[in-house]
C-alpha cells in the first residue's frame, strides 16, 4: 500500500515511511493512497478474535509486508500485555441500549495508551533496525503525553520531549507526565493552551531543516499510526456485541483534536456497518458548530472539566476534508489557505448536507457533563470521567429508541477526581495514581514563545 499527503505532494515509500513521517513535509496530514474494505464474510469471521489477534489483522491490510509477521506479533503482545485485563478494551453493558468500551485499563488509565503503548514499541523496533537516532516530539492536552512518555521511557535510541500547557492540565495527567525521571524525557510546560503548544509542533515539523538535523519524528494523531491503532478498538467494540449485525450500532466518541472519531470514520470506510458517528465535545465546541452549520471557525479558549477536548484547532480535521472533497487535494488545499487567510472554512451545498450525513454532534456544557456524571452514578453505580460524560449526554441526544450505542470511556475517573468531586462523589484511587503525589516532579516551565522552545529542544537533543 502506497502513502500519500492530503496536500498532494508527498508520497511515502511504504508504512515505515509513514510512520517516520509523521506530518508530511508539504504540511499535509499522510494518509493511505487506498482504503482497505473488509467484506461482511470477513468481519464476521473475526467476531472469535483476540484484541491481538484483530490488531494483527487490521494492521496486516496496511504494513505491506515490512514488518515480519513475527516481528509485529511480538510487538502486539508486547504493547498490550501489560494492561489490567486480557480484553485490552473491555466492553460494559450499562444498559439494553447503552455499552461502554473502557479504554482506561493501560499504564497511565487513559485512552491514548492503546495506540501509544504499540507505537512505543514500534519507534524502539524502527530505531534498531535501521540504526536510527529517534527524537519524539509532541504536544498534549493531557493525556497523550503520558501515555507517549510511558511508552518510550528508557528505550534506547529514543528521546521524547512533551510540551503540555502549564497549569491547564488535571493534576494526575501533570503527574503521571512529569514524575518520570528518566534521561531520555524532557517536559516544557508552556504557559499557553493546547493549541498554542500544538501550534509550534506543526511550525517545528514544517521547517524540513531542524526536523531533519534532529529527526523528529511525531507521536501525536497527526501520525496514522495512532489513527490506525485506535480503528482497532471500534472493530473489538462492535464484535463483541451478540447479533450486531443486525442491529444499528451507534458510537458516541469524547473528541477534541479529531483524532479518535476520525478513527471512526476510517472503520466506516472499512467497512464496519456504523449506523452513527456523533461527536462529543465541550464548550470549546467547533466540531459541533461544524456539523450544525457548515463553519469551521477556531473561537475563543474555555477552560472547562474536560481539558482534554479544550481545543479549538482540531489537527486531523484536514484528513476528514480531504474525503469530503473526494480526495482531492487541490480543493483541500484551497480550503487550508481559506482557514490561513480568513480564519475559517465554510462547506456548504452537497459537501456540507455530507457531513451532517456522516455525523452528529452535541456541545456538553460544564453543568450538563457534572449532571451526567452524577445521574449514572446513581441510577446504574457507574462512574464516569467528564470526558466519557460528554459521550454519554451526547448518546442521549442523538441515539433513537431502536439504536443500540457504544460510548467510549475514554479515562479512569480517578485522572479528573477534580470535576468529579464537585458532583460531591468521593472516589478511591487506584494505588499507582495515589503513589503519584508523593513522587518529586521534573518539568521546565517556559513561556509561550517558539525561540525558547528550540533552545530547549537543542539543549536536550544535543
């Protein structure tokens, strides 16, 4: 299978290309020349798969053989062997119409360590086989950044460096980052927001100089390997529920940057029968305002109890208009200078009456997320975090009575006890979150300005 860029001009030699890649260097997001489609047969023969088992084969329609059978099989069970349970991804039933697909049981208890665990192994496979120097470079909201340091700390050939906005994170997803000492991991917590920290990454990417001279390579979901790994689980998801093949199955995806409910979107176009894909997001909601009006406008930054989604700039929104404009990267790229030069993108006509096809999407308020968090902990004695609380009222939303949806848990409460105490439920912490308040920090707090991040950067990589 053969790469290219959204913006037309790059293509890769092949999936280790990609990998290294990252953000391509046109400034496009890299994404398959073909899509896989996997037939009814074929999805129904996998319903007896382990989660290991159907990431191998997911992955086997992309890797083009470059990786040895063996070899990824090794890193699989490497990547997922160390999660609390054997499912990997266990599936709740919280009512007849409701599951929720716990993604929290990894090493830092929340959604990203499914695709971040593998893509750890995977950077340390490719800096061995091929003698290459890896340095990671990414931007967080919480908790990738986490799950990126856990999956490559120690790894020989590897450095990390994670910008996260100071002060705008929970307080365990500060800890769970900058309590890791080790040698190969630095933290700049940058006096911005998200968006200002994502906004020097992709500045950083697109100089080909410094990323050449440092080889950077990307761990955000600007990467497709993250969007890869994370179609994994909406696949597990929808075959582990008894007859859903004849069923309307809904997923309620909690996203800020694009990334998990893009990775939907690439299940569907593999052929996976979704009847639904509704967007949850909070107050900073342009993917909501998107879906409603055909606007994709950045607004002003809100602070909110899900500060994982407290985005305005959402990165892989330009792999899901590449598609909408039939994969021509012409008028993507038409529409990428109109958001650089006006400051938003407006799809209207047949694109736009598209997209509300494709989606639904729902805006939580503060309140209503506290109010759903307290609703199903007291009518089914399941607690969720504030970002699945926004899936939940979003499902509640947009799932009709003879729909059957699958909600994405996409953190361990015990990562926001901050938003969940106010709802006045008193939660116990699962003890390596506990152990985390009395471990000494390690971070370098910088401002927000791009000069003082290279020193950093140069300083740590040299």
């Amino acid at each position: 299978m053969e790469y290219i860029s959204t913006r037309g001009n790059v293509q890769a030699k092949g999936f280790i290309d990609t990998v290294l890649m990252g953000l391509a260097d046109d400034g496009g997001l890299m994404v398959p020349a073909q899509i896989p489609v996997i037939s009814p047969e074929k999805l129904e023969e996998w319903r007896s798969l382990s989660y290991q088992e159907l990431f191998l084969e997911i992955f086997s329609y992309y890797t083009n053989d470059e990786i040895p059978y063996d070899d990824l099989k090794k890193m699989a069970a490497t990547s997922y062997g160390n999660f609390r349970t054997p499912e990997v991804t266990p599936l709740h039933k919280v009512n007849d119409s409701l599951y929720v697909l716990e993604l929290f049981h990894g090493p830092t208890f929340a959604f990203k360590d499914v695709a971040l665990q593998f893509m750890g192994e995977l950077y340390s496979y490719i800096a061995k086989v091929r003698g290459e120097i890896i340095h990671i470079l990414g931007a967080t909201s919480g908790d990738t950044g986490a799950a990126a340091i856990q999956g490559v700390r120690g790894k020989e050939g590897i450095k990390i460096c994670i910008l996260h906005p100071h002060g705008k994170v929970s307080k365990v997803q500060e800890l769970q980052m900058t309590t890791v000492d080790d040698s190969n991991v630095l933290n700049l917590s940058v006096e911005g927001n998200f968006d200002d920290c994502q906004k020097v990454i992709k500045e950083l990417f697109a100089d080909l100089d410094f990323k050449g001279r440092y080889h950077l390579r990307a761990i955000n979901s600007i990467n497709f390997v993250r969007i890869l790994a994370q179609t994994v689980y909406y696949f597990y998801a929808y075959l582990q529920i008894d007859g859903s093949a004849e069923k309307k199955i809904n997923f309620s995806v909690p996203s800020g940057n694009f990334g998990n409910i893009f990775s939907g979107y690439l299940a569907k176009k593999m052929g996976l029968p979704i009847n639904k894909l509704i967007i949850a997001t909070n107050e900073n909601n342009i993917l909501e305002r998107f879906v409603l009006t055909g606007e994709y406008k950045p607004g002003s930054f809100t602070g909110t109890y899900s500060p994982s989604m407290d985005i305005q700039v959402a990165s892989n929104f330009e792999r899901y208009l590449y598609y909408l404009v039939d994969e021509d990267a012409e008028k993507l790229s038409a529409y990428m200078a109109e958001l650089q030069t006006e400051g938003k993108i407006t799809v209207a006509g047949e694109a736009f009456a598209q997209v509300q096809q494709d989606f639904a999407a729902l805006g939580v308020k503060n309140q209503m997320c506290l109010d759903t968090i307290g609703k199903y902990e007291r009518e089914y004695g399941y607690l969720l975090d504030p970002h699945t609380a926004c899936g939940i009222a979003a499902y509640e939303a947009f799932s009709g009575p003879d729909e059957t949806a699958i909600t994405f848990a996409t953190a361990h409460p015990a990562k926001f006890d901050e938003a969940i105490a106010l709802t006045g439920i008193k939660q116990e912490f699962p003890a390596p979150i506990s152990a985390l308040f009395s471990m000494p920090q390690f971070m370098t707090v910088v401002e927000h300005d791009k000069a003082e991040i290279v020193r950093q950067l140069q300083n740590f990589y040299e």
